[in-house]
C-alpha cells in the first residue's frame, strides 16, 4: 500500500512530473534546469542535524539500515536530489542526474573519546559549541558540486542525522519536505510497507526572469527592492576581519508569547493582530540594537534595518505555484530603517511599533517581488553587481524561521525519539533563527539561535527586556 504524508501535502497519482523542465540529453541523463531565483542560492549551503535518543530497545544497525532505505525512497520520489549542480554555456543552472547516482549517505561511529555521548549533550540541551558540525557532515569533494549529503553518526546511547544542500536547491520548506520524506519512508520501511509517495511541483516558470515591463524603470525595481542599490564590480573591496562571534539559544513559551501580544494590543491600530513571530522579532531586534549601542554609543543616530526572508508561497493570491513547490521561493525583505536610539525607546508602545513594522514588510512582498529581483537582476551589466545597505556588523539583523519542522515530522521510530534540531548558520554577522519546533505537544516552546559578536551578546544577556521573556538553553 502506498501511504499519504499530510505534513507534504496530499499526494497524487504519478503523473509524467519529470517532463517538465526536464531534458533528454545523452542516454538515461537527465538535466533539471533551476529557476533565475534558485541560482541566487548557489554559493550558500545549508546544515541541519537532527538529534535522536536511542532507547535501549533500538537496534543501531537496523535502524541505520532501515534509514538509508528510507534516503533511497526520498530520492525516487525526489531524483534530483541524487544529482550535481552545473552551470549551462547559457548560464542556466541545472541538476545533471545520472542512473548510478545516489544521495550520498555517509556511516561514522564515534567512541566516547571521540565523540560526546547522547547523556552530555542532552544535559548542555544540544548547544551549538557542544556539536562538532564538521565530523558529523561528509567532506565535501572539491570541484564536485553535489545537490546534498547525509551523515549517520552514531554516538553512546544517539544518533544525529547530519544533512547539507546546496540552497539553490530549495528554501526550507523543500529542506523540510526531503527529511520529512526521509523520516516517514524510514518508518514504513520498518513497519514493512511501501514508501510514501510525493510528487513534486517543479513547474519553474513563476520564479524566472520575466518579460521586461517598459513601465517598470530601473530605478522603479530598486523601489521595490529597496535593501539592494546597483554598483560597479571594481567597486567591491574585501571586508575588513569580523569579529570574533558568540551564539546561544533561547526559549520562549506560549504563555510569555501571549503576553507579548498583550503588550501590543492597545497601540496595533487598523493593522488588527501580530503574530508569535512579529513579537519574538521585535524584542530581539530591540535588545539586540541595545547591546549594540551600548558597545557603540555613536551609533544612535545610526539607522537599523530589520532583514527576513518571506515565503512567497502564501503570498501568491493567483495561485501561479502550488504548496508542493521545489525550489526557491523565498525572498528577502526589510522592516525599517529606523533611527537606532528611536528603535530602543522603553515602552508597550514602542514595542508594538516594530513589532506592526515587522509585520507590515511582510505584505509587502509577493511573487511579483521575485519577478522584480530577477528582473534588476537580468538587467545588470558585466561590470555591475548588487550591493546590499544592509550591514549584519552594524546595525542591522537578520532574522529567519525554520519553526515548521516538528519532532513528528522527523520521528524515524524504532526505538528512536528525535529531540532536537541544531543548525550550523554559517552567517557572517549578526542573525536570530527560529529553530524546528521540538515541544511534542501540549505548551509550545520556541527556540531561538542568537549569533553576535562577543562583546555584544554579553551585553545582550544583561538587557532587562530581554532576559525577562527569553531563558537561556544552558
């Protein structure tokens, strides 16, 4: 029997998917060309590890074995992600795949000397200077520029599922559809059933470059992208050594959260509601503007921005893409500038005003936003690049959510029990994200990861706003 995984969407008939967008080029190789949206992805990579505690119940090997089956369902229903990236003589970017390709799953067991067991890392709550993010990923090949890899690592009583992609693969949502796809598979395998089906939407047309609209100037995209100016590629300098930088994560429950809003409610207007997201993002882009200023007092008249990718699958009131789209389909927008002393001012009041900023960017962008992206971008000279005003060492912060993945999306079963999802940012800078939620019922809990220069998250750590809604992890 064929499942259904409503974390994925409903699944549907198998259907010639791979026509679209795909090539016949020599013999069984086939070519998935990307979208003008995805290629912006290529030089980034994304890490997430997912950390399991075995019951002594598990059967380590089974379970590893039953996990790799699961990987090789995944990629029949996803092949591309068995391939490698390859720009075109056209500058297309595309997915070669071959027959004899498989998603790379690598096998590693660490002995207690090697590795810290399941019981300390479960006590330090997973923090991020307790994980080895490098011996729990394969290497990477030089000049091999594969879509993904996995690593199984097995350590004393757990096991941390280690994934890396290309991002010019797909957002998080994609991430989170292959694992979640990976995990239900895996539990199929050992309950003896068939693998779940899903069928992609690789339909790219939406997140390319369009037509050039003869209303729509240059300087008319830059209004809309309004983070981004035009510059001269001999222009560019190399940035100076950053600092050294210091993360932690932080919880937040339901309860705090409603009384966040509470805070709001009387300053909110014609807006009408902010949500879980607008209020966490408000008080640290508050407290983190804060610690900065007062590392750097001079810079109160400095303007901060404050920079999130949206999902422009549900901005998208013509439906042009479907909720099982692959691929890109985010989009960076800016709540701001505001003036920084401004931004830090005490009071309900002033915190429902970014928490409204935050939440009016967000319905600012939509799908033609990508449109004008890829349009400015289509529109640029050999000599020219984008340049971004946004500075993650200044003033500005990045903020992201990853809150979508739950611990059921990611049980394998088996005597396993998935307690935590760690991710290795790789941001220069300052940035917050929200981490997969692993509260498995009852109050939810948010995780936030909070990267900033040393000096400054140990300021941030004193902010009396701060510390009175956000309890550290260890």
């Amino acid at each position: 029997m064929h499942g259904t995984f409503s974390i994925l969407g409903e699944a549907v008939p198998k259907a010639d998917w791979e026509l679209n967008r795909i090539t016949e080029v020599m013999p069984q190789i086939k070519i998935y060309e990307l979208s003008e949206a995805d290629k912006r992805g290529f030089s980034k990579t994304v890490k997430v590890f997912i950390c399991y505690e075995l019951q002594p119940t598990a059967h380590p090997d089974e379970l590893v074995s039953s996990i790799v089956e699961g990987v090789r369902n995944a990629t029949r229903q996803l092949p591309f992600m068995a391939g490698t990236l390859e720009f075109q003589k056209t500058g297309k970017l595309c997915i070669l795949v071959s027959p004899e390709n498989q998603t790379e799953v690598k096998i590693r067991r660490f002995s207690s000397t090697e590795h810290k067991s399941f019981s300390i890392l479960s006590k330090n709550s997973f923090v991020p200077d307790d994980l080895d993010f490098t011996q729990l990923l394969p290497e990477e090949e030089a000049g091999k520029n594969s879509v993904c890899a996995l690593q199984l690592s097995l350590i004393e009583a757990g096991l941390i599922m280690g994934f890396r992609m290309n991002h010019a693969t797909g957002d998080w949502a994609s991430i989170n559809t292959f694992l979640s796809l990976i995990c239900q598979s895996t539990k199929a395998h050992r309950a003896g059933l068939d693998g779940t089906v899903y069928v992609p939407d690789l339909n790219r047309d939406p997140y390319n470059t369009l037509a050039p609209d003869p209303c729509l100037s240059r300087e008319d995209l830059l209004e809309n992208l309004s983070m981004f100016y035009v510059m001269n590629k001999s222009d560019l300098k190399r940035p100076p050594p950053p600092p050294s930088l210091k993360s932690n994560i932080y919880r937040i429950n339901e309860r705090t959260m409603q009384r966040l809003k509470a805070r709001c409610a009387p300053f909110l207007g014609d807006l009408g509601y902010v949500t879980s997201y607008d209020c966490i993002a408000a008080l640290a882009w508050r407290s983190i503007t804060r610690a900065r200023l007062g590392i750097n007092p001079e810079g109160s008249i400095t303007p901060s921005r404050f920079v999130h990718p949206i999902d422009v699958l549900t901005r998208d009131p013509d439906h042009r893409t479907t909720k099982n789209y692959f691929g890109n389909a985010v989009i960076g927008c800016q709540a701001g500038p505001v003036i920084a002393q401004e931004l830090v001012v005490d009071g309900d009041e002033k915190f429902a005003a970014a928490a409204t900023l935050i939440r009016k960017s967000i319905s600012t962008v939509g799908l033609s936003t990508v449109g004008h992206m890829t349009s400015l971008i289509g529109s640029l000279s050999p000599t020219e690049t984008l340049g971004s005003l946004a500075d993650f060492f200044g003033m500005d912060l990045l903020m992201n959510t990853w809150y979508s993945g739950t611990a059921e999306n990611y049980d394998i079963g088996a005597g396993s029990v998935p307690v935590a999802a760690r991710l290795d940012p790789s941001m220069a800078g300052a940035c917050v994200i929200i981490l997969p939620n692993f509260s498995w019922g009852g109050e939810r809990t948010f995780e936030a990861f909070v990267q900033l220069p040393s000096e400054e998250h140990e300021l941030l750590e004193k902010d009396a706003e701060f510390s009175k809604y956000f309890e550290p992890i260890v």
